[in-house]
C-alpha cells in the first residue's frame, strides 16, 4: 500500500516540475516587453517627457503601444494558467485515483479475509493521512524546484564578469583616505570598446595628466570624449592598455578607492528629488551633516541665492514628484549638479560639458572658477563652446576614438588642424549672427 501510494506521487511530481516550468518560461518570454512596457508607462507619466510628448502629440501612439503590449500579455498569461490548471486537473485527477484505488483494494483484502475490518478502517485513516503528507511534500518540492528556476537566472547574472580586478594586497590594506591626491595619471595604449558595440570607441590612447592641470577635450560627437573621462573615473576598465595614477597600475586598485579621487558631473546629471541639502551632499556620504561644507560648495557654483530663497531653504525638497516639492530650471539644476562635484573635493575633477544649461554670465563665471579649482586639483573638462576652452593649460581634440592633436589654443590654430577648423565654424556663428 504504501509503494503504492509513493508510486503514484512520481506522476504528480513531474507535473508539477512542467507547471513550475511553464511559469518560467511565461516570464523570461514577457520580460523584454514588460521592460518596454514600463518604460512607456513612465514616458506617459513622468513630467521630464510630459512637454515633448505633448508639443508632437504623440501620447495616443504611445498609449497605443503600452496597451497592445499589455493585451499581449494577458494573452500569453492566459495561455500559461491553462497549461498549468491542466497540468493540475491532471495532477489532481492521478491523486484522486490513487486514493480511491487503495480504498478498493483495501475492501477487496475485507472480502478475502486477508484483513479485517477493524484494521482496514484504521488503514483508510493512514491511507487518507499518507497521501495527504506526499501530496504537500509533492507541492513544496514543487514551489522549491519553481524558485531555484528563478534564483539559477539570478545567481548567472551576479556571476557575470565585471569589469573589475581583484586589488594585490597593498592596495586592499589602504584606506580610501591614503589615496587622497597625485602627482601624475598616465595613459598608455588605452582602448576601450562598448560590449554593444564591435567598433572601439578609443583607439591607442597615450596621454599624462599632472598634478594641477586644466586639461580640455573637444571633438565631434562620437569622438571619444565622454568614453575617456569615464576611464578616468573608473566607471570603466579599459580593454587595452593600462591607466597609472603614480606609477600604480589602476587595475590593481580597487575601484571604491579609485573613485574616492574623483568628482565627475557628467552631461546627464542626476536629479534628485531629495531636499536640496541631499542633492549636494549625495557626492560625499560620510559628510552628510556637514552643512557649512554644502553651502560653500553651492556657493561656489552659483546655487546658493535661490536655494536659501526656497520655503524650508536647504532643506527644501526637490522636484515636483512629491507634493510640496520645488521645481528648478534646468540650468538651476545643473548648478546644484556642479556643487555635487565641487562638495565631494577630489583630487580630479571632470565636468562634462558643465555649462550647457547656462546662461553666458553663468558659463563665464563657472569657467572662472575652473582655473582657481586647478590650484589644488586636476580638471578635465568637456565642452563643445571654444570660447571655454582656451584658457586650459592643454587642449586635446579626439576624432574617431584617437587623439589627434594637442596643445594650447594659439598652438593649435596655427597648426590649423581639425581644432582650427572648428574654432573657425564656430566663430563664423557668432559673425554671421552680429552681422
């Protein structure tokens, strides 16, 4: 009887191991399209996209395309829970008869005289009990085997190669604090390709920054110019070559320390809708409290006259996502992106095109702030405005991931290279216009 029974538990159990992993399936399929879904759902909601949206019209196209996707899957869901309520009425139906059937045989071996009455009532209690007891096992051993579906695409993800390496042991013994400041970072054969993308994006980079520089990267768009400085921060390991801060190979640093020397404020900067305190601070954790350093630093970049004009001053909430919430202007949100960076007071600091959302008044005092940060740190800066990179002590023009040319502006207009010919297109502008 009890083999019987514990025979009769193996059907169910695969049938439960196909449900868990039609299921699976069902979400690795839908998870591309939910991910867009999503997406047009914030595009539809978020007020970042609201004007766009609005001005072109497009809201009843995107709608249309958040509904169809989500038609689709009800669709698809449909069709998953009937394969799984078969697989349960068939689950069900193997219980049921296996149940029933050792009842049967339990009243023939009555008939027969094999056993008697008394022992056959109590053997339908235990019959009754057993199968209920493998029928839970069946079920847990089922929900376990669905789960380590899901955890086996988790764990593959989380053991995808970083681009990190494991620091030696003198790297892992320094505190981030020991690292605080440089004489030289030096670039040697750097490349560096997109997984994405089968072109490189940097091509043989050999370049040395020192101690106190004001260093300017200009090119077309797509020429390399953000890629490079992401190198330097180290949210990148270059494919080729090797990047050295002192000698030091940064491969053999661990990353957390790597960026402890760095403030980057790239174009797409971040905004935060936490009080204005927050949003500067965010840049250097362990001073959070440190409310005199905020301010100093907004000071610097121009935001503290409107932020101390707000209700609750610095601590007045951000963005209009949550109710009592203060907008900003885009260029009064890129001035709070640049007292995160002058806040976090790196060794380095890169400011990706810092000035795009200012007014002239605000890009020339930036640009005057920029020589006066060089005193005691290294800059590097992205622009596309001429006019703010002349007074960098270097000025390197990128073309298709290389480094084409380098030097001052007077060096580099008479050359009359790439730099000179887009210095001129660019002047050309501004004399066509006061013309």
């Amino acid at each position: 009887m009890v083999a019987l029974i514990i025979l009769g538990g193996i059907p169910s159990l695969f049938l439960n191991r196909l449900g868990s992993r039609v299921l699976h399936t069902f979400a690795v399929r839908r998870t591309p399209d939910d991910r867009r879904r999503g997406y047009l759902y914030q595009v539809l909601t978020r007020k970042e996209e609201a004007h766009e949206v609005r001005a072109f019209d497009s809201s009843e196209h995107l709608r249309h395309e958040h509904d169809r996707l989500f038609d689709e899957r009800i669709a698809d869901l449909r069709g998953t829970v009937r394969r799984r309520m078969l697989y349960g009425t068939i689950n069900g139906v193997i219980a049921a008869a296996v149940t029933v059937g050792s009842v049967v045989l339990l009243f023939v071996f009555v008939r027969i005289g094999r056993i008697s009455l008394s022992d056959a009532a109590v053997a339908i209690a235990a019959v009754v009990l057993l199968a209920g007891r493998i029928r839970g096992l069946i079920g847990s051993t089922g929900s376990l085997y669905e789960g380590a579906l899901f955890l086996e695409d988790f764990t593959d993800f989380v053991a995808v190669e970083r681009y990190t390496s494991k620091p030696n042991a003198a790297s892992e013994s320094l505190e981030p604090t020991a690292r605080r400041g440089f004489e030289r970072i030096d670039l040697q054969g750097v490349g560096f390709t997109y997984p994405s993308r089968s072109e490189p994006s940097l091509i043989d980079i050999n370049l040395s920054l020192e101690h106190g520089e004001v260093i300017a990267l200009v090119g077309e768009n797509g020429s390399g110019k953000t890629t490079l400085t992401k190198l330097l921060a180290g949210l990148y390991r270059p494919s080729e070559g090797v990047i050295y801060w002192d000698g030091e190979d940064t491969a053999e640093i661990e990353l957390a320390h790597l960026r402890e020397q760095v403030a980057v404020i790239f174009q797409d900067y971040a905004r935060y809708f936490l009080s204005a305190h927050e949003n500067i601070a965010i840049s250097r954790m362990s001073d959070m409290s440190d409310r005199e350093g905020v301010r100093r630093a907004a000071q610097r970049a121009g935001a503290d006259p409107y932020l101390t004009e707000l209700p609750q001053g610095y601590d007045s909430l951000l963005g209009p996502s949550f109710a009592g919430g203060s907008d900003l202007s885009t260029g009064q949100w890129q001035r709070i992106a640049l007292a995160r960076a002058y806040f976090r007071d790196s060794p380095v600091l890169i400011l990706d095109e810092p000035t795009a959302a200012l007014d002239p008044r605000g890009e020339y005092e930036i640009f005057q702030q920029v020589r006066r940060l060089a005193q005691g740190h290294t800059v590097v800066l992205v622009s596309h405005r001429f006019s703010s990179v002349r007074a960098a002590d270097r000025i390197l023009v990128l073309d298709g991931g290389r480094i084409v040319e380098e030097g001052d502006h007077e060096a580099l207009i008479a050359r009359n290279g790439l730099y000179a010919e887009l210095f001129q297109l660019q002047a050309e502008g501004y004399r066509a216009a006061n013309s």
